[in-house]
C-alpha cells in the first residue's frame, strides 16, 4: 500500500485542488458526531487531520467536509494524530477493498 502525498502553500489551495477532482473530504475531529466507521469512502478520499496541540484550522470547515471521530474509552480523550491517521487509514482501505 502507498500513500500518495502532495503539498501546498496553505488550505484554501489544497482545498480547491482536491474538489477540482471529486475528492471527498473527511476531517477527523474529536467533537464529530459520526464515527470513522460509518463513511462508504467511495471514490477519492482526502483525510485531514490537525495537530494535537491546534486541531484543523477553520478553514477546513468552510468547504464542505465530512467530519468523523474515533470514539475513546476510559479517561483518554485523543490520539496522537500519526497514530488517529492510521487507525482511519486501515479502516478507508479495508472498505475500498470489500467493494473490488
């Protein structure tokens, strides 16, 4: 499995990049009412994620996402954001592969 990744300058250009090409955008946000379970990830999917100190700028919020969760248990209230990338990697890949 590769990971393709490109960078820009700032938000609003990655944004208009990735609606020029029917992308999906799911923002992983602790607050998010549904669950990184719950998404089909049909077609192009963009994942962003934020920093554990800052989050996702505001932004990001403005264009349209889908924003999606990883419920915790217990008293931890986050992952780190590497580790949160992963966990909603596997599950994005997994459902891609169910439908080939």
């Amino acid at each position: 499995m590769t990971v393709p990744v490109i960078e820009f300058g700032d938000a609003r250009q990655c944004i208009n990049w990735l609606k020029a090409r029917n992308f999906s955008i799911y923002l992983v946000d602790g607050k998010a009412g549904r669950t990184y379970r719950e998404p089909g990830y049909e077609g192009n999917t963009a994942l962003v994620l934020g920093c554990e100190r800052y989050g996702i700028s505001g932004e990001w919020y403005s264009c349209g996402p889908e924003a999606i969760s990883i419920p915790m248990m217990g008293i931890c209230d986050s992952l780190n954001a590497g580790v949160a990338a992963s966990v909603i990697i596997y599950e994005i890949r997994m459902k891609k592969l169910q439908r080939m």
